[in-house]
C-alpha cells in the first residue's frame, strides 16, 4: 500500500515568480521556473541548508544552520482573489507576496498536510513543508505600491498564506502546466 495517496486534485500553474536574493521579498514574474535540488537557483530562498529563522526559534538559536524546506513558497489563486477581497481591492499582484508558485484547483490550499506532494506528470515535484504563516513583508510590498491597503494583508492572510515547500526531483514548472497532489495516507494524528 503507498505512503502517499494520489487526490482527485490536479491544480493548474497560473502565476510563476523568481525572488532575486536579498532583502525584499518582491517577486519577478517568469514564464517557467527551472528547478533544481537547491530550489529556484538565485532566489531568496534557495539552497539546501539555511540559516535557521523565527519559525524554528523554538528549537534552535537564531541563524543556526538547518535543512532548508522553504525553498519555495507556493499560493492558491482562490486564497489570494479571498485576501484582496478582504482588504478591498479587486486583485492582489503575487508579486508582494514573494510568491514561487500559484495555483488554481485545490481547495483550502494552505492546509493541505505536510508532507504532501505537488507532481507535474512525468517530472517536477515539490514536498510541501507546513502552512506559511501570515507575516509584516508582504505588507510592506503592497504598502509601497498601494498607500493603506499593506496593514490589513496580515490579518487577512491568516489560514490563506499558502505553503513553503521543496524540491524533491528536479525539473521545470511552466505556466498552464498542471500539478498532481498527493497526500499522506494516514488518520490524523490523535494523541
């Protein structure tokens, strides 16, 4: 019996951006992404260890080096259409967002299980880590380009921020391209 469980879900590409390393989290849009084991090769998030960061502080200092499973941080195109709406606007540029990946099909995206896999037939997949919780940057982002609208991001981003993930195999996510989700085949954990 497989570890991991094939889903009706088969989400479409529609947005795909590089975020250039460096301080800001503004996204390029790109029409592919070739990715490697390190992530998006020049990108903010690339490589295969980082430098522990917030998320983790509970378990270790403050830049101690870790595997890196955030080389990617992947959006539902549903979850951002319901961000923008929440803080009025008619559409949100994933661009603020430093987003990787953006995808239209699978529902309550951000809380697909760790572990579960994202695959473009025959090549690409990436592993999602856990949820990408809401934080001031991409705020920031859009408070730049749009006067008022950055402060009310985080609070509307809460449980629709997307997930970070990483590069399992190796290959080349095009826009249009579709994505397979698999998820782990286990009960939920019940202590």
């Amino acid at each position: 019996m497989p570890v991991l469980r094939e889903t009706e879900f088969l989400a479409e590409i529609v947005w795909l951006g590089h975020v250039p390393a460096g301080e800001s989290l503004r996204a390029e849009a790109v029409d592919s992404l070739d990715l490697d084991f390190s992530g998006d090769r020049g990108a903010r998030h690339e490589g295969n260890n980082r430098p522990s960061c917030v998320r983790v502080k509970n378990l270790y200092p403050r830049g101690t080096e870790i595997r890196n499973v955030r080389q990617l941080s992947v959006l539902s195109a549903e979850e951002i259409d319901a961000i923008a709406t929440e803080i009025g606007l008619d559409r949100l540029d994933p661009t603020f967002l430093g987003a990787s990946i953006v995808l239209r099909g699978i529902p309550d995206f951000t809380h697909v299980p760790p572990s579960s896999r994202l695959q473009i037939e025959g090549g690409l997949t990436i592993t999602i880590d856990m949820e990408n919780r809401p934080c001031v940057l991409p705020g920031r982002e859009i408070e730049a380009d749009l006067p008022g609208y950055g402060a009310a991001f985080k609070p509307a981003a809460k449980g629709r921020r997307g997930v970070t993930a990483w590069v399992e195999r190796p290959g080349i996510a095009k826009m249009g391209d579709k994505m397979r989700l698999f998820v782990p085949d286990q009960r939920n954990w019940a202590p």
